[in-house]
C-alpha cells in the first residue's frame, strides 16, 4: 500500500487530501508540559503563530521540492524576503541588493533597513565573482533574484554563492520565476531559497504565501523564531490552497514553459516589437547562464515595443483580448502588465529606459494567446502611424 500518498489519515478513515487544522490554542496535556512548550520549537506545535499541522505539512512538500532540509512558509511572498532578512540582518551591519531583485524588498532595504543603521548597497544584478569587492568585513547577507523582476537579468549564482560562502556572508535568492522545479538554489550553494508560492505553487491567483527553503538546523530556528515574533503565521485554509496546487504544478509549469517560449519566438518576429527580455531566447544577454543553470522557460518575460507616446500603449491594452490586465503571474490565467519609462529610468542600473509590457502566460491555447497579441499589437502600430 502506498500509504506514503496519504496526506490524512486516521484509525477511521484514510483519504488524499490534507486535513485543515485550524487552531490558534494548542491543548497541553498537563502543566509540565505547558511549562515546556518553548523546546517544542522550531518544529513542534505551542501556538497558533508557529503553525499547525498544515502548515507543517506544506512546509515538508516545498521542502521535498527545493532538495531542501527546512522550510518556513510564510503569509506572502513579500513577507518571505523581509523575515530572511529580518532573522539574520542587524544595524551595523551591510546589506548587499541586486538592483534587479523585487521591489518591495529594494524599498524595505531604503527605507527601513537604512534607518535602522543598516548599510545597503545595490549591485549591478548581472555580477558574477565580482560581488567579492563589494563584499566588506561587516557585510551580512546577499540578497539576490534571478531572471530579475520585470527586466530579466541573470546573475552568474555558483559563482556568487562560492565568494559568499567563502567569506562568511549569508545568500538569499528569490526563485519565484523558476520555481524549484526549474531551479533549486540550495543545490548551487545559496542559503536561503525564496519563493511566492503566491505565484506557481499556488497556480491559481487566489492567494498569497511565500516560502523559505534552508539546509542549516540553526538558520531553520532562526528563521522559526523570527517567524513567530513577527507574527508571520498562514491560514490553514491556504496552505491546503497551495498544497492542491502542488499537485499539478509539474504540469502547470511544463505547458506554461513550452507556450511561453513559443509565443516569445513568436514576437521576436513582429513588427512593432523592439526586444524581449528574457533568457531562454539566444538573443537575451542572460542567455548563456540561464542555459546552464535553468530547467524551465517559466511563464513570465518582458516586451520592449517600438518607441512611442503612452497614447499607443492605451491602444496595445484597450485591443488586447484574453489577457487580464493585472499585477502578479504564475496562475491558469494570461496576464499582462505596464511599467512606464521613468519607473526603469529611476532604477540604480536600469536595463532599458523604454517602458515595458511584462507578459504572464497561462494555459490558454496558445494560438488563442497570439491572435490576441497580433491584434493589440496591430493596434499599437496603428497608434505610432497617427502620432
Ligand atoms: C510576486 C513576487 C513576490 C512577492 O510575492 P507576494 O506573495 O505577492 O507578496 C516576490 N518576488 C517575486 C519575484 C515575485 O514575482
């Protein structure tokens, strides 16, 4: 019997499907014991805001799936990058960014990182073994994201984690577009793998989580701890979200990849598209290290369209069909996404001063997804002729 494929099971009943187990008490079985609660950490159950057995659970399957030791789910991806730097990062200490990684996380370095005493510093996010020279005796962690957050670039991570691990600096690295199924970071030397499970976990753009992935026993307590003081706990009810998306995330990530690819090399070919970028295309600067590093497409790249006024971007959008205007990606559904010129142009080493339309491919048919992008971007065209 294959009991291992149980998610639940009882003397009762056995079934597939994780139970939800809610609960912000835990019931003690006598005083000793509740006396004690505090060794139960950083796995055991002694209130709500350490988890309950779904969340246990769910941590022990992204785990499985980074080739990790631990993990600590969290209620955001967003809270993810703040409580792995919160749990090691202290004033006097310094900070290195890509310049590429997520916003919020740039943000939350400027302005609250820094006024807590912390030197940040922002790097060019397509370093390699040249981090070393920004790397100073008081120098803390990394934090680092690759293909990068709307501009796609691809940093040299091997090479990046060998210098860090060498000099006692800790790694972080967002995985959200790849998800550990196209990338496991812990296996190139990186500390700490973050994922929005909001994104190709969950699959469903019904929820928001994140996760962080770690070998280390004492990093795991760290981070277990900082996870509970700051009140970063998860509903039961979406951590059973993100565990029925799990199941078909093989799948899920298999299509989204090959559609996403294909609609890519498709675009490179019309008129009215500048450039692409993103990795798995020969022509993208990242190419080669996505290559060697990367085992999926993903489903998400950005589009640099032939120099126009916003008039024309108003055009692209009001034509195009299929896909949902909206923030976030990784879901069933095709997305598409503005960032204006000034957003890239007031970036520390921006990649283009164009704006952008950053595309996330879903599972719809794919030729459903280009007669949809044919005709916005006819619209588009049209627009630059009457300008
Ligand atoms: C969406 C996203 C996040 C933040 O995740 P939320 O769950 O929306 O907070 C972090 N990093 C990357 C790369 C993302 O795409």
């Amino acid at each position: 019997m294959h009991s291992m494929n149980r998610a639940y099971t009882d003397e009762q009943f056995s079934c597939l499907s994780p139970a939800v187990v809610r609960a912000s008490t835990v019931v003690f079985e006598n005083f000793e014991d509740f006396v004690q609660r505090k060794r139960r950490q950083p796995d055991g159950y002694s209130y709500g805001i350490t988890g309950t057995p779904t969340a246990r659970l769910l941590e022990r399957r992204i785990a499985d799936l980074e080739g990790a030791r631990h993990c600590v789910v969290t209620p955001s991806g967003q809270a993810a990058l703040m409580t792995a730097v919160m749990g090691f990062v202290r004033g006097g200490d310094h900070l290195l960014v890509s310049a590429a990684s997520y916003g919020a996380l740039k943000t939350f370095a400027e302005k609250w990182l820094a006024s807590m005493n912390v030197e940040v510093e922002f790097f060019h996010p397509a370093i390699g073994a040249e981090i070393g020279e920004r790397i100073r005796p008081h120098t803390r962690m990394i934090c680092l994201e690759a293909p990068g957050t709307v501009t796609m670039e691809v940093h040299d991570t091997p090479a990046i984690a060998r210098v860090a691990r060498s000099r006692g600096v800790l790694t972080m690295m967002d995985n959200t577009w790849a998800s550990p199924l196209g990338f496991r970071p812990l296996e190139h030397g990186i500390d700490f793998s973050v994922e929005a499970a909001t994104k190709f976990l969950g699959g469903h753009s019904d929820l928001l989580m994140g996760s962080i992935s770690m070998n280390d026993f004492q990093h795991y307590e760290v981070l277990r701890e900082t996870q509970s003081i700051l009140g970063q706990q998860v509903s039961p009810d979406d951590c059973f979200l993100v565990l029925r998306g799990l199941e078909t995330l093989k799948v899920r990530l298999a299509a989204q990849s090959t559609a996403t690819l294909a609609i890519a090399r498709w675009l490179q070919r019309q008129p009215g598209v500048q450039d692409l970028l993103y990795p798995p295309l020969e022509s993208d600067p990242g190419h080669a290290l996505w290559k060697r590093d990367f085992r999926t497409n993903g489903c998400l790249f950005s589009m640099i369209l032939a120099p126009g006024p916003e008039k024309a971007f108003h055009a692209f959008f009001d034509a195009l069909q299929t896909f949902v205007i909206g923030a976030s990606w990784g879901g069933v559904h095709s997305l598409a996404a503005y960032y204006p010129a000034a957003q890239q142009a007031s970036r520390k080493f921006p990649r283009t001063d164009q704006p952008i339309v950053r595309l996330s491919i879903g599972l719809e048919d794919p030729e459903v997804l280009t007669a949809a992008l044919s005709a916005a971007l006819d619209a588009y065209t049209t627009a630059l002729a009457a300008a």
